[in-house]
C-alpha cells in the first residue's frame, strides 16, 4: 500500500472506527479530564481557604451549614428553620 493510500486510510479510521466519531470522542474526553482537573484545582482551593477559616478561629462544619442554607430558597430555609423549632420542642429542648 502506497504512503498516500495508507494515510487516507489512517485518516478514514481516525473520523470513525466501528460507527464511532473518535475525533469527537477523542475531543470530549479530553475536555472532560481538563475540567476534571480543574475541579481538582478548585477543591485544593476550597480546602485551603477552610484551614483559613479554621486557623482564624471560625468553626468550619457552621461555615459549611452557614453556605448551604446560602443555597437554598429563602421559603425552604424559613421551612426547616420552622420544623427544626418545632422538632425541639416536641422533644423539650
């Protein structure tokens, strides 16, 4: 097989082996392991700026809580705010 007939053929295999796009593929794993490595990066962050808020004296797990209910709808806060009330009640604390 001649160099040119051997690299159209290589090309052909490359845009799609057994009915699968591989360039494409190629191209979304690739992004996927980038991003994946980014959100690696950004947890290092994360954690960091946790030993920060630690290390000043705040106490992490209600820094946790304190950006979870910073998530949530004020209606859904205000909702277990109220059923937690009441669940201490109803136990007597």
């Amino acid at each position: 097989m001649s160099g040119a007939v051997a690299a159209e053929k290589k090309d052909r295999d490359d845009a799609e082996v057994g009915g699968i796009a591989a360039d494409r593929l190629r191209s979304i794993v690739e992004r996927i392991e980038r991003l994946e490595e980014e959100r690696r990066g950004l947890a290092d962050n994360i954690k960091d700026i946790f030993a920060e808020a630690k290390s000043a004296g705040f106490d992490v797990k209600v820094v946790r809580q304190i950006i979870s209910i910073r998530k949530k709808e004020p209606a859904e806060v205000e909702e277990q705010e109220t059923l937690l009330d009441l669940y201490r009640r109803a136990l007597g604390m």
